[in-house]
C-alpha cells in the first residue's frame, strides 16, 4: 500500500448525461445512445452555444423569437442561422493537466 502523486497527468473527462426514460425514448428527443440521453447543444458555426430544450409548444408571447422574428421553441439565441431547429444529442469532453494523488493498494493474484 501506498500513496502516489503525480505533476501534470493529462486527465480526461466525458459526461454523457443521465440515462434516457422511458417516455423520453419514445418522445422523438434526440438521445446519445440507450444509456444516455446526451445534452442538445447548439454547436453550429457562429452558433449561439447555449444547451437546448425539446418542449411543448410555448404561446407565442412566451416563446423566444429569431432574428427574422418566427419563434424557436428549442433555445436558441437570437439571430442563429440554426434557430427553429434542435441538434443532435452530444456529450461534454474535458482534456487538463492536473496533479493526481493516487492511493495504491495491492490486488491479490486470483487462482487460474
């Protein structure tokens, strides 16, 4: 047993997002894969980068409008080329240098 640490380790992370229900599986949403729905994210070229909404129709009072001033049920923000229309589900990566404090404990041989 022991303790380890290590200087600028690249570490890696990835959110799925929480599994799909089963409503959601049937809804039309977008999902990732059958183990997690993913986030819908407008990640279009000169996008607006915000995370998107599949929901009921909002009157249009409520709604958010597009520049060209139809309504965008899903969140975009104004004047994206993409507004009116919901993106594939994604998943959100992160890449760091971080310090990494390890505690190692040996793991007995098991028998073949």
């Amino acid at each position: 047993m022991g303790l380890r640490l290590s200087h600028g380790e690249e570490t890696r992370w990835l959110n799925e997002g929480l599994p799909p229900s089963e409503k959601e599986k049937g809804s039309g949403r977008p999902i990732l894969h059958d183990s997690a729905r993913g986030y819908l994210l407008c990640i279009h070229a000169a996008g607006c980068f915000q995370c998107l909404m599949v929901r009921k129709p909002r009157p249009k009072a409520e709604a958010s409008r597009t520049g060209g001033g139809q309504v965008d049920p899903y969140g975009h923000g104004k004047n994206v080329l993409m507004a009116g229309s919901v993106s594939k589900a994604s998943a959100i990566a992160c890449v760091q240098r971080t310090d990494v404090f390890r505690l190692l404990i040996p793991v007995p041989e098991t028998p073949d």
